[in-house]
C-alpha cells in the first residue's frame, strides 16, 4: 500500500465514522489476500471510497475518465490506485486492466450497474463484469452500501451527515463449471448472479 492510498484510506475511515457513522456487517467475509472482486451496488459518489476502505488492502477503482482531466486529480487518482474508463463506449481496456491486476494477486472493486441509481432502487447489472470473472474465476465478495444515497444523491451537490451501513456478503467463488453453458448471454448470467446476492443483503 502506497503511502498516499494509506494516507487517504486512514482519512476516508476517519470521515466515516465521525461523519456518517459508519457500520460494517460481517468484516470477517472480507478476503484479505489474493485475487478478489469487491462488488457493490452504486447509490452516491460516496461509495468507492468508503466501500473500498472496508478492505484493509489497497484497492483498485474504475472511475470515469473525466475525473482525471484536472492537473491535481490527474496526478493523484492514479497514486490512488484509479484506472480510468470510458462511460461514453464500451471500453474494453479498462476491463483488460482488471484483469490483469486480478491476475496479478490484487482486489479490485466494481459497480455490477454500472452507474449510480437514480431511485435508489437497484438496477439491473451490466455484462461487463461477467467478463471480468470469465477471464480470471476470481472469487467476489458481493456488497451493499445502505444510506449513501440519502447522504449525498444523485444529481445533488449538498452532503448530509447520516448514518451508512455496508454489509458484507459470503463470498462467491466461480468454477469453470459455472462457465457453462457458454454463449452470448454467459458474462449478463454471471453478472446477474452476483447482483442478486447483493440484493439479498440486509440490515436484518
């Protein structure tokens, strides 16, 4: 873990339990070594980095490419662990990053849906990563972030304190059985799979 990731990861905890309270549910599902999918349900900008900081690794993002334009946030996302994608087409390389660092032995977070909800509702999930684990059968811890939506939704600029909970799943791990059958719909099935663990997760 790099000293800037350490330095931001001690802070964003620090924000988080001070701030919006936060709560972590079954911490002890989490894998702490070799190649892992943290997957979660995306309701505010909120939750890469408070998502992210329940690992206690370094953690690789996707975000959109926009957000490294500026001279400042160009220079320290990266150092943050970031790879950038583009939202506008279907940008295979960002998947290929993923891929290469699962198979490099790092974790690495991904939004099944791709972009935050608008309802708060969750949505449907997005084939790309199924992709992801056809390629590599890591294992993915699925996530759901509660309360970052009412802290800071879509299309506001205002934050409010409340409290966030995130509940950690049972991990899923994939088999080449779980390959089959192929076809065009096998990385949507894989995907979709793990959304509906994330759907099952509670605060019960």
């Amino acid at each position: 873990m790099n000293p800037y990731y350490w330095f931001c990861r001690s802070l964003i905890v620090l924000v988080g339990r001070v701030f919006f309270r936060l709560r972590v549910v079954h911490r002890e599902r989490m894998i702490d070594h070799g190649p892992v999918i943290l997957a979660s349900n995306h309701e505010s900008y909120l939750d890469p980095p408070l998502v992210g900081s329940v690992s206690h690794r370094a953690i690789f993002f996707l975000a959109r490419k926009t957000l490294l334009d500026g001279r400042f946030f160009g220079w320290l996302l990266p150092k943050l662990n970031v790879i950038p994608v583009d939202q506008e087409g279907n940008d295979r390389s960002a998947l290929k990053a993923l891929i290469q660092i699962l198979r490099s032995g790092e974790g690495t977070l991904v939004f099944p849906e791709g972009e935050r909800t608008k309802d708060g509702q969750l949505q449907p999930a997005l084939p790309g990563l199924g992709f992801v684990i056809a390629k590599t059968l890591a294992p993915v811890v699925p996530m759901r972030i509660f309360g970052a939506r009412q802290a800071w939704p879509r299309g506001s600029t205002r934050v409010r304190p409340c409290r966030i909970t995130v509940v950690v799943g049972e991990p899923i791990h994939f088999t080449a059985a779980d390959l089959q059958p192929p076809g065009k719909d096998l990385y949507l099935r894989l995907s979709q799979r793990v959304m509906d663990s994330i759907a099952a997760l509670s605060l019960d």
